[in-house]
C-alpha cells in the first residue's frame, strides 16, 4: 500500500472538485480524505495500491470539466493504514 499528499491549485474550489475526487476514490479502492485549503486550493490525502493513486493523480491534474488546475504539488509518503473509506472533508 501507498500514500500520496497532494496539493491542487487553481481554479478548483466550487466547481464539484472535492465530489468528483471522492467518486473516483471509492470506485478504486482508495481510503482518505479530500477538502477545500483557506487558500483556495484543494488538498487530497490517498492511500491504495500505486498505480491506482497514480490514476489520481493524473486525474487531479485535469479535474473535472469546470475546474482549471494550475498546479498539482505531488509527495509520496509512507502509508499509515487504519484510514476508513474516503470522505469528503468541510
């Protein structure tokens, strides 16, 4: 198991980016949590198998189809475990 941290900058608050991020985290296996920074990026916290986080990553890079992603600061960390499906946090 891999853990990724990522930072989405842009224009990617209040164009369903968190939801979409969510969708395709619980349609691959992947636990953690995805919110909206104060400012105005979105941070996203993954753990899964690699290439299916690399699957996010390359997604999160586009976003979805109202978002424009200026950035996306990618760390690889090591896996806690004990993270529960994923959620979406406010």
């Amino acid at each position: 198991m891999d853990s990724v941290h990522l930072i989405v900058s842009g224009d990617v608050q209040g164009v369903g980016f968190r939801a979409w991020v969510f969708r395709y985290a619980q349609d691959k296996s992947i636990t953690g949590w995805v919110k909206n920074r104060d400012d105005g990026a979105v941070e996203v916290v993954a753990e899964g198998e690699y290439a299916r986080l690399e699957g996010l990553i390359k997604r999160c890079q586009h976003g979805p189809a109202l978002a424009s992603v200026a950035k996306v600061d990618v760390t690889w960390q090591k896996a806690v475990g004990g993270l529960v499906g994923f959620e979406v946090v406010d």
